[in-house]
C-alpha cells in the first residue's frame, strides 16, 4: 500500500492510489476499452481486485454503450465481466428509482452474468454481480443452524460463492445488505447476520467490519444519544479487534483499502480513540470514501470533523 500523504484535499475517486484502474476509468469516460481489458485481465488470479476493478469500472461505463460495444467487437472474459456489473447497477438503480423498465433490465442482467460466469467459471465475480440482484426477487433459501432469527435470503447462491472464495469482500458486504430494512430486511436481520459473518471470519479479516457496518445503517439520528452508541463496549471492542489484527496488515496491500479503513476509522472516532483513528486516517492518506460519513451529514463536513478531532490536517478552506 502506498497512500500518498496528506496535502490539503481529500481524492474522493474510488480508484485511490490503483493507477491502473485510474488510468482505465479516464479512458472509458473517453470510450475506449483496452486499458480496462489490461486492468482486468493482470486480476485473474485476485478475484479481490477484479471485483473491486470490475465494480469501479462498471459505474463508469453504465451511462455509455462501451460495455456493449467492447463485448460486441471483442467478446471475452472481461468484456463479459464489465457487461454483466454494467447491466447489473442499471438494473438496482432503476429499482432504487422506482422505475418500470426494472424488470426488463435485471432479467438482461442475469443473462449477462450467466455469461460471464461461463467465460471464467473460478472467478465469483458475475455470482456476486447475481447476489447483488438478489434483493429485487427476495429468495427465501432457509438459513444455516447458528443465527438467532434463522432469517431467510439468498443463501444457497452466497453458499456458491464462499465454495470459489470463502471470504470474499463484496460477496460478505451485498449478502450482508440483503437484510438491510431499506430493501425488505429486518434491523433484526442484519444484526443477526453481521454477528454471524464477522464472528466467521479470520481474526485478521477487514470482514470483522461487518457488525459495524450494520450499525451505521441502523443509526438514526432521532433516537437519545444516537451518536454514543459507538461508546458501547462491544462496540469498541469491535473497533478495537479489527485495529489491532487487521490494520496492521494493510501496510502490505497493493492499494489503499479505502472504505475498510474509512468504516474503522470512523468507529474509533466515535468510540473516543483518537489516538488509534489518527493512526487510521494517517493510513488512508487524502483518499476519502462517502460512505460511512454521509450517512451522518455531508461526507466532507463529517469527514473534516473527526481529522481535525484527531489532530490532523484539514482541507483548506477555499
């Protein structure tokens, strides 16, 4: 990992210190493919990255025909990767929007993900483009001995995709995001499979962030010391476990993890660890992520806040 340091503006681009997909994402906005075919093809063996590439990309190209058009002219693994995660976040944002034409696009989406999982049949990425549409039909799979409210979902396809990558990123994060309340879940629901996907993970895991992640979407600003929760104990022992085993492992990534480190940092801030959230911030360099901070206010208000508590460089004010 290699975060720049902190020179008075945050990067807010998903790609972060990744030149390649950087690189990738200006030329697709210009309607060229073949440096996205590059930063895709070098991750066949980090079903990680390419998820991650993969996702970047895709919400690039999903207001051109550059998908289609790539797929059309030289068809391929990646070219059928990038089509499937473009026709998959048309599809959600349609649903999100309410719109009609929701039903004609996810069935175009399963297709394509059909596709490209025929193309590179180890590579989850087109089953977690699937899972990612699975909140649209809200499949009733039973779930596995060990889960308080045994809530029903998409298990049997998560279960697929744990026998290709066992601890898969996004796969953990879109399963996780089926229980939400906001698509048809239950606060229930997600707390239970939080526990439950964190609890299962490695020590070492940034998926130790799960239970956390769950309670800043249930956080709702009107109830009485919204903002204290974080101050709990088993909250801090959460932030706290994920500080001392996964952080330190993060000086060896290829690419700063922006939204872990974002989701722990802000964790620590509010838990009152300042010490250990500089630290994190200091890690993340000027890349900032939305999310979690936008769900408390502005994102670069929320954001600004908890450096400047922690007694860190701020943007300057322009």
């Amino acid at each position: 990992m290699a975060a720049d340091t902190f020179e008075g503006q945050y990067v807010w681009s998903p790609a972060a210190d990744d030149r390649a997909l950087a690189n990738a994402c200006v030329d697709v906005r210009a309607g060229r493919y073949f440096s996205a075919h590059e930063a895709l093809s070098e991750t066949r063996g980090d079903f990680e990255l390419r998820a991650h590439r993969s996702l970047v990309l895709a919400s690039v190209a999903a207001d051109s025909d550059l998908a289609e058009r790539w797929l059309s002219e030289e068809p391929g693994p990646e070219a059928a990767l990038l089509w499937a995660r473009v026709a998959m976040l048309r599809a959600l944002r349609m649903a999100d929007a309410g719109d009609q034409r929701q039903r004609a696009l996810t069935r175009i989406a399963r297709t394509a993900c059909e596709r490209a999982s025929k193309e590179l049949p180890e590579d989850p990425t087109p089953w977690v483009a699937q899972l990612a549409l699975a909140r649209l039909d809200r499949p009733q799979d039973p779930a596995p001995q060990g889960l308080l409210t045994a809530p029903t979902g998409p298990w049997y396809l998560f279960a697929h995709i744990l026998r290709l990558d066992a601890w898969h990123r996004e796969a953990h994060h879109r399963f996780l995001s089926f229980f939400f309340t906001r698509y048809g879940g239950s606060s229930s629901a997600s707390w239970d499979v939080a526990a439950f996907l964190g609890q299962r993970a490695p020590a070492g895991s940034p998926l130790r962030l799960l239970p956390l992640v769950a309670l800043v979407e249930d956080y709702n600003p009107s109830d009485l010391l919204a903002n204290r929760t974080w101050e709990q104990p088993q909250w801090v022992s959460t932030a706290l476990g994920v500080y001392h085993n996964w952080f330190p492992r993060v000086a060896d990534y290829r690419f700063t993890p922006v939204l872990d480190l974002a989701y722990l940092a802000h964790a620590l801030f509010l838990a009152k660890r300042e010490f250990e959230a500089r630290e994190v911030f200091t890690a993340m360099g000027p890349y900032a992520s939305r999310m979690p901070w936008s769900v408390f206010g502005d994102p670069e208000e929320q954001l600004t806040k908890a450096r400047r508590s922690c007694g860190l460089p701020v943007p300057h004010a322009g």
